[in-house]
C-alpha cells in the first residue's frame, strides 16, 4: 500500500481488495485493451498481469466461448453489449487457459461510468467465478433424471438413490473401512404448514428444506428425499463427533431459512437423528436405528439432533 504526503493512495487500496478476492476480475477500456488483471485472474487462467495488461482482451488471451463452442468475441461479445447499452450482464461462458483448456466461468459484466454531469461509459469491469460445480450438478441431476432417481419436487436424489447409495457405502465400509454415517431428517409440524398456508406453501418451504441440506453438505455427501417431510442425509468419512456437528450444522440453518407467502415469513424446524455405519449394518438397520433417534429427537422437544450411542 503506498502512501502519498501522509495520505493513503486510494487506487492501491482498490486494487489490493481487488486483488484478494476469491474472483477473478479484469477493467478494458471501450477499445476492449485490458487495463486491469487481478491476482485470481492469473491463478485461474495462467496469465501474469504482465502478459495481459494493454493487449486487447481477445489476442489469443482468453477467447470466449458458449457451450455450442461458439466464439464470442465479435458479434456475441457481452462486453461489447454492455458498452453499448449500459446493461449489466451475466453470463455462462468458457475462458481460455494458458494451458490451452477451457475452463467453465460466471461472468458478470458492468459498466464503468465517468463523473460528474453527462456521465458516460469509459470502460468495462468483468468479474468471473469458477462454474465447476454448477456444471457438475447439472451434469449429476440430468444423471439422475435419466434413471428415474430424482425427486420431482425438490429436484433432490429420491428414495430408490438413498438406497443405492447407503448399499454403495456398506460394501465400501466392507472393503477399505471406510466410516460414513447416516442423518436422518423430518420437518417438525409440517402439516401445520400445510393447513394455516396451503399445500403451494408447503411445497415451497419442501423444495427450501431441500436446497438448504443440499447446498451445506460436503460435495462427497448425498442428499435425498425420503418421503413426504423426511430427508436422509449419508455422510461419508465422519465419526460420532462429527455426524453430530453436521448435524447440528443442517437443523441450524434450517431454522434460519424463510419462505415468503402473501408477505409473511414462513420458517420451520427439522427434528434429526444420525448413526454412524457398524460391521453388518444394512440400509434398512441404518435406517432403524436412525429413525428412533430421530423420534428421541422429537420427543425431547423437536429441533435438535440425536446421535446413536452404542
């Protein structure tokens, strides 16, 4: 960081926040040369800030793509649209690495306004996060989908998956010792939910419950549907100890999600009971033991978790 006269260089410090975010970002101006390349921006793409800087963006650097494989640097440019328009924009495209791969990116395109009166684009700010997982799971969920494994509503793994996955588990377990554990999850009063809001309502709060447990799990572990207001969680390579912190993870941030209905907050609990995997289980002992869990956890008050203690 420099300081000038006793006064910090602001430009510095933007930069250096710039330069530790976890996204790559880069400035062009309307002539699309590249005036600004942060630190991710060379992680990600194998560029050096050297070797990008002041060249125009499209010289053999990054070259955009869309999945059809289509350049995007003349007539589909989202930069140039944005120049032209003042639009902010989003879009999924494939950068160029150094390397020669492409990678699949996020990128969000903005604006770079002059001040003052008759203010006018001077140049545009990309910012581009890596999309890996978001095509992953995109690639998983078509795979479910073709084998008739996925929940319709919640667009979760269904019960015929946790099955096979439990299975897949237990012979791994069998095999190499690997440890997993089971969480086993129901909504508490859902048909509360249900009769005070309407079953679209309940739907919805389903689907949030779902996305919930989904998006805070490790990517190793599965989520699924089990039925109705039920959800089964495996959880891969965990003991006693750490079944029971994820546990408590899930039925936490649950707790803390919202459904908007007609300008009311509708939130709920899960109630959950966890077991970790022993020599001999199978899925449907897996599922015993940690449904009486969960009925220990609905007893002792709702919305807290019980682990199996052998």
């Amino acid at each position: 960081m420099r300081v000038v006269g006793g006064v910090m260089d602001h430009q510095n410090i933007f930069e250096a926040m710039l330069d530790n975010l976890s996204d790559g970002v880069y400035c062009t101006d309307l002539e699309r040369t590249v005036t600004y390349w942060n630190r991710t921006a060379e992680e990600m793409t194998g560029y050096s800030r050297d070797e990008v800087v002041g060249n125009h963006c499209r010289d053999g650097i990054l070259v955009h793509v869309n999945g059809d494989g289509q350049t995007l640097c003349e007539s589909m440019c989202p930069m140039m649209e944005t120049a032209r328009d003042g639009q902010e924009r989003k879009a999924e495209v494939y950068l160029h690495h150094k390397d020669g791969h492409r990678i699949p990116v996020i990128m969000k395109v903005s604006p770079v306004w002059s001040d003052g009166p008759g203010s006018q684009i001077v140049g545009i700010i990309q910012v581009f996060s890596d999309n890996s997982p978001t095509l992953a799971a995109r690639e998983r969920i078509k795979h479910l989908e073709d084998l008739a494994l996925l929940d319709e509503l919640t667009r979760l793994p269904n019960r015929r998956y946790v099955v096979r996955e439990l299975t897949s588990r237990i012979m791994e377990m069998s095999r190499l010792g690997e440890p997993f554990g089971v969480l086993f999850a129901d909504i508490d009063d859902f048909k509360r939910v249900n009769d005070q809001y309407g079953h679209d309502t309940g739907d919805e709060v389903l689907r949030v419950v779902g996305r919930t447990l989904l998006h805070n799990c490790r990517p190793l572990d599965a989520i699924g549907r089990w039925g109705g207001e039920e959800f089964v969680a495996v959880i891969r390579d965990v003991d006693r100890g750490t079944l029971r912190v994820i546990g408590e993870r899930l039925r936490a941030l649950v707790a803390s999600s919202k459904v908007r209905r007609n300008g009311n907050l509708v939130g709920v609990t899960i109630s959950v009971g966890g077991t970790t995997a022993r020599p001999g289980d199978s899925p449907e002992s897996l599922l015993e033991r940690s449904d009486q869990m969960l009925y220990r956890s609905k007893q002792g008050g709702r919305n807290r978790v019980t682990i199996f203690e052998d």
